[in-house]
C-alpha cells in the first residue's frame, strides 16, 4: 500500500504545528521522519493515523481517503506503533496483541484459533511468546514497546506507521525491532531519532525543521554534515563505516 499525503497543515491550540507537509511513502518502502525534538513529527504521524483533524491537506492510503474513511476501515490496513503508550487498566500481554485484531472483526465477534495463531506467532517475533500471561503494566519500558509492535503485527497491516518505535530498547532489540519491520516489506512512515539508524534501514529520509520539510530522498545523500548543522545544530563528520559500509556519522559535542 502507498500513502500520499499533500498540503497538509495542522494547527493545535492556535499555532501552527505542521506546515504545507507533502510526502509519499511507495508501497514496501521504510521512510524515516527525522528532526529535532518538537519539530511536528508526532503531530504530523497523528494526523494521519486520525488522532488529530488537520486544518488542510489530503491523506490517501491507496486511493482511500483516509480523512473520510471510518477508524476501523482504516485500521484494518494501518497499523500504529505511537510514541506514549501507558494504560490505565491492565491487561494481559497476550489481551493486549489481541487488541491488534479487533478492525477485523464484527462486534462481539469472538477470538478463533486463528487469532490465537496469529497472535502466538507475532509475540514469538518480538521475543515475547513467554510473557503471554504477564500483567503489561509491570513490564519496562522496552517490553512494552515490543508488545505494542506485536499488537500492530498482529493486526496483519499492509501499512504501517510508527513514533520512535526504538525509544526505550537496547541495542539489540532496536535492530531487531527495525529488522522485523523491514522483514514486514509494507509501507512503513517511522519517526527516528538516530540518524545512523535512519541511515541504515531507511530507504528515504524527510527532514522536518519547525513543521516544515527541509530536505527528502536517499539517507546518503540526505544526511550531510551541513544538513545536521543547519538542522540539530551540531557539528559532525560523515564517514563510511569500515565494517558496514554504510553511512557513519561521528558528533562533535564540543560545537554545543
Ligand atoms: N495540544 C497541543 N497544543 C499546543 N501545542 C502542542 C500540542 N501538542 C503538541 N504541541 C506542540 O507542537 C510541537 C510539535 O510537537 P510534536 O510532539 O509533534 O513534536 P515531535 O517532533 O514529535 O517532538 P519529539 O521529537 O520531542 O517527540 C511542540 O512544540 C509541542 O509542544
């Protein structure tokens, strides 16, 4: 599935948040929203998954309005990974991957055994088959991230949109979370903060400086040191990873 969004323009308690945003995400592809912090990628992500009503602008998800679309027409294809993620009532890990199949079913619709595979299989993804009957509350941040991308696994999403979706895992489970991701080969919208990572699974980067966009295409031609200056004003050195080949960047925090 692709997604189009153009002219879109967001204004929340009176100031303008998001700005005149046009970007495309072609089927299969991982495109990366990055920029400093409170530049409007939160905001722009939630309008698309129908949290926030934008002033102007138009979102398409292969052809489908998604402004006038139903949430459950649309949640049957998009899944969501947002940034905050704390409930007040508890839930069990596996109710909660459940959750990920409700746009497909009819009201009081019960679970059937095929839920429960598809559940049982998007929990083993994420490394959490044995946590199936914890409480989520009492899990750390990173278990809770991994839950929440099972849920939106189990929701068999044919596009998929995600806010930070690394914020408190390690290293390990921040690759393994993209890599799975990437495996998904669905359209994929991602808010990132590391830019190395952006630059490793991205396969196009839109840079977003006080709700507006700065800069689009290829994170290799993208990410220059001039644009890190311009944009997170902080001095750094691009270079090719000896070990991976990919693009490196190394900060100078004495700029500061
Ligand atoms: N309801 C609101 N009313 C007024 N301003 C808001 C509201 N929600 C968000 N903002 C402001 O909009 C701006 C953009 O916020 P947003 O969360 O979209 O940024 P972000 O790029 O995702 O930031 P971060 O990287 O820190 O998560 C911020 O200045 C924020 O304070």
């Amino acid at each position: 599935m692709n997604l189009q969004v153009d002219h879109l323009h967001v204004t929340l308690s009176g100031t303008q948040i998001v700005k005149d945003i046009s970007l495309h995400v072609d089927n299969g592809r991982f495109v990366g929203i990055i920029g400093p912090n409170g530049c409007g990628k939160s905001t722009l992500l939630k309008s698309i998954y129908k949290v926030i009503k934008p002033k102007r602008g138009s979102i398409f998800l292969d052809g489908r309005d998604v402004l006038k679309s139903s949430p459950k027409s649309i949640f049957k294809k998009m899944g969501v990974v947002g940034q905050f993620n704390d409930m007040s009532f508890d839930f069990t890990v596996h109710a909660i991957v459940m959750m990920g199949r409700t746009p497909h079913k009819h009201i009081m619709e019960s679970d059937n055994k095929e839920d429960y595979e598809i559940v049982n299989a998007a929990l083993k993804k994420v490394d959490l088959l044995t946590y199936a009957d914890r409480s989520y509350l009492t899990l750390s941040g990173g278990e809770k991230q991994r839950v929440l991308l099972a849920r939106a696994i189990a929701q068999q999403p044919q596009f998929l949109i995600l806010d930070e979706p690394t914020n408190h895992l390690d290293i390990k489970y921040q690759l393994q979370i993209l890599s799975i991701v990437k495996s998904l080969k669905v359209g994929t919208l991602a808010a990132l903060h590391d830019l190395s990572l952006a630059a490793t699974y991205c396969d196009i980067l839109y840079v977003v400086r006080s709700g507006e966009i700065v800069a689009s295409g290829e994170p290799n031609k993208v990410l220059t040191k001039e644009l890190v200056k311009d944009v997170y004003e902080i001095d750094c050195e691009m270079y090719t990873n000896p070990v991976t080949g990919g693009l490196a960047i190394a900060y100078m925090p004495g700029s500061l």
